[in-house]
C-alpha cells in the first residue's frame, strides 16, 4: 500500500514531468506505476487515499474465539503435555477426556501465534547446514577430492572397500587402495602414499570428502593438519557436494569389463582396481578436460596435444570448407576448475568443466 504523502509526491512529479512534453504512460513506468493507477489515484481531479485499511473486514465463522486459543495455551502448558506435539495432545485428550479443541495444525497456528512454538527434547534441533566453501584449482595438486565406495565380494552381503582421491584439475587418481574395512586408519594410508608419491609435502592442499566417518576421524584430522593440507566436508546426505568423486566411481564401475558379480579375493579387487586406474590415468580421454588424459593434463602436456589437434582440425576444414558449416572445435585448454561454485560463479568461469568422469 502507498501512503497519501507518497500519492501526492508521485501525482507531483507526473504533473511536472508532463507539463515538460513526457507522456503520462512514460512517467508512470519511471515511478513502477501503471497509468490505470494513476488515473484511480486522480478520479473527479481529486486526491483518493488507500481505502483499503478502513474497511471492516468480516472474522471467518470458522475462525477460533480468543478464549478457545487460551483454552488451546492451557493445556499445552499442562505438565504431562509440555513435552508433547500437538499430534499427541489431540489424541489425548480424545482417549482420556472424550474431548475435541482443535486439529493439530490449529494448536501449530496458536502456539506459533504466541511464539510457543520451539525445539523440545534431548534431541538436537534440525540444523541447516551451508553450502561447503568454494575452491577453484588452476593447477594440479591445489584440490584434490576422496571418497569410499564398495566393491562386490564372494557372496552376497560381503564387500571390499575401495579409497580413492582424485585431483579435480587434472582428474588424475593420485591415491588409491582397496581395503577389508573402511577406517579413519585405513584412509589415513591412502593420504599418506599419494602425498610421498606426488611429492608435496608442506605444499598447500585442499581434501574434500564426504561426511563419512573414514574421513572425519580424529587420528586423521591430525595427519592433515601436520600435512599443512586444509581438510573440506560435503553436506549430509548431499552427494553433488562430492561431485567429481562421485562421477569417477561411475566411471570405474561402469566399466565392460567390471565383474558385475563381485571379486573373489582381495587380491583380485586390487588388481582390478589397479589396471583401471593406469588406463583412466594414461589412456581414458577424459571429456571434462577437453578429451586429453589426466596423465597429459597433470604433467602439462594437454596445451600441446590440443594445439596439434586444432591445426588438424583447421586444416581439414581449409581443405573442404564447403564441409563445414561453421568454426571448428575448441581445442582451447580448460582454465580453472571449481569445487561447488557457487550460482553466480558457475555463470562467469569460462565453460565449468563437466562433472562427468
């Protein structure tokens, strides 16, 4: 609603823009109002203020009487119902005093109309939780992700634990171990093997994980810290928070030649695990990186291999325009890689890379 001074101060300014040449349709859209509403405003050449405020507005017959919403207050503050949700007051006071006050989304509008309505319990009341912090990487080992999956056993209900991280720049597998059990211990393992392997200690490092406990245990939170690396953790339950982990186990068990039926010893899981990671890492030609494997974009040879491509494919074309109907492909290498970005980040980083491994 608009004030009377706010009317008079906007006919004001209309009346003076028009008698400047304005027409009356441009003024009003320069005040966010339409010409119809001006013209209600100046009916009969006088000033009409908001009625709306001074009308009598009829009470619902349904509507509850104010000594029926201090009925509903006295016996939700009742000793044996203070603990209780309005579910359960309703259905009591059905069974054991053979009475009705109200439904139980009435006793929520009462108490929420005094502000009764509040966490109760020893339980912890829901939390909502923030998006995890976003990092971008414009080099290999600046942000690496990690996680678990399960791999099939012998039999069903028996399975092996599969601990593999990935540097989200490069999309290389830096670490990598296949486990009986998942632990804190058991992923402290893997961390320490990637770093001596990839050389970079004291250099700093962002690890994101899930909110599993094999990443989350005290013991491991210790080697990070002393590890200089800055440890990052997805929501509960939120699985595109952990997205290039994610699509790198798809990978890996959407494989022709993953035994659908499980492994039949340890040894095999790790042996397995070990051939695909040297053709994921040498071999795959990865479409989140421009079709060039980790291994070359990891090492900085992607920038090579992707201008030889373009000159082939500028050739071709010069050779048979006629074949062509536009540019040719981008051979451009990805810059910076983001983990979850955010909305408006997502917009202006040049093509975020795919999230598909």
């Amino acid at each position: 609603m608009i004030s009377t001074p706010d009317r008079q101060r906007a006919i004001a300014l209309i009346e003076e823009a028009r008698a400047q040449g304005a027409r009356l349709e441009a003024a009003c859209r320069e005040l966010g109002i339409t010409t119809r509403t001006y013209q209600r405003w100046t009916r009969g050449g006088e000033l009409h203020e908001d009625q709306r405020p001074l009308v009598d507005r009829p009470v619902p017959a349904n509507a509850l009487t104010p000594a029926e919403e201090q009925e509903i207050l006295d016996v939700c503050h009742r000793p044996e119902y203070a603990s209780l949700p309005p579910e359960q007051i309703v259905v009591r006071l059905f069974d054991e005093e053979q009475r009705y006050l109200a439904s139980p989304s009435s006793f929520y509008r009462v108490m929420r109309k005094h502000r009764e309505v509040v966490h109760r319990g020893r339980a912890k009341p829901p939390q909502r939780r923030a998006k995890p912090t976003t990092y971008q990487a414009t080099a290999p080992n600046q942000v690496w992700s990690w996680d678990c999956t399960w791999l099939g056993g012998p039999i069903k209900g028996q399975h092996y634990y599969l601990v593999m991280m990935v540097d989200i720049f490069s999309r290389k597998i830096t670490g990598w171990e296949v486990f009986l059990a998942e632990s804190a211990h058991n992923s402290r393992t893997v961390l320490e093997r990637a770093v001596l392997a990839e050389q970079i200690i004291d250099q700093p490092l962002v690890l994101h994980a899930d909110n599993g406990s094999p990443f989350k245990g005290v013991t491991l939170l210790e080697k990070l810290h002393e590890l200089g690396i800055t440890p990052s953790f997805s929501r509960p339950r939120v699985s595109n928070d952990n997205p290039y982990s994610e699509a790198l186990f798809r990978t890996c068990k959407y494989r022709p030649c993953y035994p659908v039926h499980g492994f039949a010893t340890l040894d095999d899981a790790r042996e397995w695990v070990a051939s695909f990671v040297q053709w994921y890492n040498h071999e795959h030609r990865h479409s989140g990186i421009r079709l060039v494997t980790p291994a070359q974009r990891h090492e900085g040879e992607d920038t090579e291999v992707l201008a030889k491509r373009h000159v082939i494919n500028q050739a071709a074309r010069d050779a048979n325009p006629a074949r062509w109907s536009g540019k040719t492909r981008n051979w451009t290498p990805i810059g910076t890689v983001s983990l979850n970005p955010e909305r408006e980040l997502q917009v202006t980083v040049a093509e975020p890379e795919k999230q598909v491994a």
